[in-house]
C-alpha cells in the first residue's frame, strides 16, 4: 500500500528542507539530516543522539503509539513520472563462514547457482525484518524514500508497505 502525506506533513517536509539546505555546512538531505526531517514531519520525538546509542536497526523511525516503523532512505535521482530506482536496505554477505552455516546454507559460495544465492539472501532478509520488528516494537514495516534531484531543487515522497516476508 502507498501512503501521502497528509497537507500538514506535507508542508512541514517542505519547509524542513528548505531551511535544512538553508545552512551552508549542510550539503544535502541525507543520514542523520533527513532522519530528523521525517521526525519533524511525523511528529515524532527524534532520539537524542547524545543519550540514544545509534544500532544498525531496520526501522529508522518508530510511532510507538500505531506501532509503526519506517526505513528511511535519500536517494539521489530525478524524481519524473514512471521512473524507476534502486535503493540498499541493506547489505548481507551470506557467503561468509558463520552467516551461511547461520542462515542454512552451509556450501554457498559465490559461485553457488542464483536461486540458492536468492535463498539465502531472502532468508537473511525475512529474519532481520522480524528481528527488528520485535526489538523495535513494529506491527507496520514501511519504507519512506525521499527521492531528490542533482540539484536540491527538485524533491518527491514516497512512502509504502514493506510487501510482507518473502516466501523463501
């Protein structure tokens, strides 16, 4: 399922970049920078990075009042219309030693076929959804990519439903 912004989410994004690319030391709007926008935009309170130790998890944001958490990601790519895009969630080696005697797959290597290749990818990636999910406290995976052009000029939103786990 996709999601908009509602008007007010909406006009809090666009005055968050604005004033976010307003600082001359901020090259663009990316990392820890578009982490607190999409707080500000959600009204979320943004953890303190002072007293929160930041951890490799999924879910970049969590309302722990809908139990929703969202992967965020700045992708640098002109946001047109029917245009496609590729963003990393996240990087798995699961041909390494301990990982695929982890993940089942104890002979992969690379030069192991795709489609137990894929396996092993998509059973790393269903266990780290569900990992995270519990650690964070998830009911509702999403994503949230903030598409953006060369020149900071241009910017779109998309929001969406994680499809679910994948059937390994």
């Amino acid at each position: 399922m996709l999601y908009k912004l509602s008007d007010i989410e909406r006009d809090r994004l666009q005055q968050a970049v604005s004033a976010a690319l307003s600082v001359p030391f901020i090259a663009g709007v990316e990392g820890y920078v578009w982490e607190s926008i999409f707080h500000h935009v959600k009204g979320l309170p943004l953890p303190d990075p002072h007293t929160s130790k930041r951890k490799k998890s999924l879910f970049d944001a969590v309302d722990t009042q809908t139990r929703i958490g969202w992967s965020l990601k700045a992708v640098q790519h002109s946001p047109t219309v029917n245009s496609t895009f590729e963003a990393v969630i996240q990087r798995a080696d699961v041909t390494e030693d301990k990982k695929r005697v982890e993940l089942g797959f104890p002979k992969l290597t690379l030069d192991s076929k795709p489609n137990q290749i894929g396996r092993a990818i998509l059973e790393h990636w269903n266990r780290k959804i569900q990992s995270d999910m519990l650690a964070q406290g998830v009911d509702k995976p999403r994503v949230a990519i903030l598409l953006k052009s060369k020149d900071h000029r241009r910017y779109a939103f998309l929001e969406r439903n994680y499809s679910g786990i994948a059937k390994v």
